[in-house]
C-alpha cells in the first residue's frame, strides 16, 4: 500500500495505494463526509482503530525506491506491511516495509513534532488508512508525552489542521481524493488511558466516579515513561512528568547481549520482534531469549519504580493505572510494588481507545 503526497498551498499529505472498498452510487451521499478519529503516534509504534479493530506499525521511516519484485506468495504482502509516501518529491517507506527494505531507516522523533518529518510521515500514513470517500473531512484526537504537552502542543495542532489533496491507487490508476483536518485536539498521551476507562465507545461517561478520583497514570512507552495526575478530570502538571526510561531501555540491554554472545549487530528497530517474542536465529538455529528477556525487563522496571517513587507517595492517590504497551511487559515487576495501582485491559491500545472515545464525545455534533 503506496501514500503519496500532493501540496495545497503550503500543506502535503499522503495517499493510499492499495485495496479501498468498493463504492456504489448509493454512497455517493459520502462526499465531505465527517469522520472523528484517533491516532497514537508512539516512539515505537503508531497505533490507530480501523473500525473496531486496533493496530499498529512500527514508528519506523526510511528513504523509498520502486520494488523490483514482491512475490504473491510473500507473508509480507499485507497493505500495513507494505506502507509507501511521497511526500514532496520524494519517497518514503513507512513501519514494516521500511524495516524490510530501507538502507537507512529511522524511528527518532524530537520532542517538537513541527519540525521533525518523520511525526508528520507517520501521522499522515495513518490518516491516509482511515480515508475511504472522494471527499473526506476529519476530526481528530491525538496525544503527546506529558513533559512536552505545554510547550509543543499548539503549535503542532496548527500545523496539521488544514486541507490536504489526496490521491489512491487502485490497480495501479491513481484518484484524487480530498481530505480536510477540520478540527484537532491534542491532549497528554496517559489521559487517552483514563478517558478509556471513563467513557463508552459513543464517548458518554459510564464510569463517573474515576472522574471524580484522584487517578495517578503511569504510560510506559517505547522511549519515555509518563506519569500523569488527573483530579475530577483536572490535568495536575506538578505532579506529571516524563522520564526517559521505556522499552529502549530492553533493546538496549538485548542489542550488547546479542552482539556479545552472538556477535549479532541489530538496529533498534530490528530488536521489536526479538524483544516481543524472545527468540533470535542464529545460523538457522532458534535461540531462547525469554530468561535473559525477562531479566532486562525486571531491570527496567526497577528503574521506573524508583522514579516513580522519587515523584509519587502512591497513597495520595485512589488509584494508580498501568498503561502502555511497555505497561504491560513489566506489570508482573511493577505492580507488586503499588497496592492500588491496576494494568487497564489490553493497555497497547488504551490510549488511542481513549483519544478515539474522547473525539466522539468532543465532535458529535460536528
């Protein structure tokens, strides 16, 4: 699945190169159609709902050249795994595909996502997932880490509203699509988790007591680890912050064991897989890395523990929850330590569950 990016003005966007449903005449009442959407852009992952279903590519970009060949038969001939923008000029390969097929690929985003490409990349590649009409207008909800939310904020909510012409491929003849972000809201990435809690998926409160609590939220992420601080729904900033301890830490750690013991040299990048499923192949041969996976895992979340320490008396607070897909790896070490503190169900995903709850309740009459 190919994006490309077509300039109004000043403003770019992607398009999408692969399969698009299928539109009757009847559905032409779908022209500037309003859709409020959500997309979790993660220093590991961009995580998005395509419908009910949740998913995910890897936060990764890298420079884009034609394929010579992609066999029928190949595992990797799903349209997340083959991700492509054009973006002025030039080519880009986003998520696995960059993984697989760029010399050069990057999964670095600054802190200030106006002036780092990639954020925009990753961003407009979900967004191009989510087009389905001629004439599409959005409404949407992303996040950013809680230490970065006050300075970087609105500014990058201006730089995304706008207009943006797209174009999809289908059967290798292109269609011009138009595609506005009418309204965006940015909020701090861990109250995506606690608006999952709150709300129902048409985003009306079912769980008004959490509002009402004062509701601690630690997002172990890819890169940092957030704790937020939420009172009757009230952002608490003294007692939020960043740090930069995550899963990085675990591919760190796995990186100098694979290269001293194997004599492995992996990107960060190519380390998902191995951390996840913990296993490796070596000359054809699997290697079990679930014991020495493990141990980094607990060694990371002692670090976080001791963060958290250093800023929080848990007690303060009627309930602490445990989120993010980093949340979920090191619960088993993290959790002992905190009585109130819960891991939220299926926490990968919980953040943009939130933003997406949070969009239908903000914009249902828009």
């Amino acid at each position: 699945m190919a994006l490309q990016a077509v300039k109004i003005g000043d403003r770019q966007t992607s398009y999408n190169q692969g399969e698009e449903p299928n539109i009757r005449p009847e559905e032409d009442s779908w022209g500037n159609a309003l859709k409020n959407i959500a997309v979790d852009i993660g220093y590991g992952f961009v995580k998005l709902l395509i419908g009910q279903q949740s998913v995910r590519f890897p936060s990764v970009v890298g420079m884009g050249r034609e394929l010579n060949y992609l066999s029928p038969l190949s595992k990797y001939n799903q349209p997340l795994d083959n991700l492509q923008t054009k973006i002025d000029g030039r080519n880009y390969f986003v998520g696995n595909l960059a993984v697989r097929q760029s010399d050069l690929a990057s999964r670095s985003l600054e802190q200030n996502r106006v002036i780092d490409p990639n954020a925009k990349i990753l961003l407009l590649t979900a967004i191009g997932l989510l087009t389905q009409w001629e004439d599409q207008q959005f409404n949407l909800v992303t996040g950013l880490p809680t230490s970065y939310y006050a300075n970087y904020s609105q500014a990058w909510a201006r730089e995304l509203t706008g207009q943006y012409s797209v174009g999809v491929q289908q059967n290798g003849q292109p269609r011009q699509k138009k595609i506005t972000l009418k309204e965006v809201q940015i909020i701090p990435q861990p109250f995506g988790t606690l608006y999952d809690q709150m709300l129902n998926t048409i985003g009306d409160i079912i769980n008004q007591e959490l509002g009402e609590m004062l509701v601690g939220i630690v997002d172990v992420g890819f890169k940092t680890t957030d704790f937020a601080a939420a009172h009757n729904l009230e952002f608490i900033a003294h007692l939020s912050s960043s740090t930069t301890t995550g899963i990085a830490n675990v591919h760190r750690l796995m990186a100098n064991y694979l290269q001293n013991n194997f004599k492995l040299e992996k990107e960060d990048y190519e380390l998902d897989e191995i951390v996840e499923k913990a296993v490796t192949r070596v000359a054809g041969e699997s290697q079990d890395l679930t014991s020495i996976r493990n141990t980094f895992f607990e060694q990371t979340a002692h670090k976080i523990i001791n963060e958290l320490s250093t800023r929080w008396d848990y007690r303060q607070f009627d309930i602490i929850l445990l989120t993010g897909g980093g949340g979920k790896g090191l619960s088993q070490y993290i959790i002992p330590h905190f009585p109130n503190m819960v891991l939220v169900d299926d926490a990968q995903y919980a953040n943009v569950r939130g933003f997406q709850k949070l969009a239908n309740n903000l914009f249902a009459s828009r």
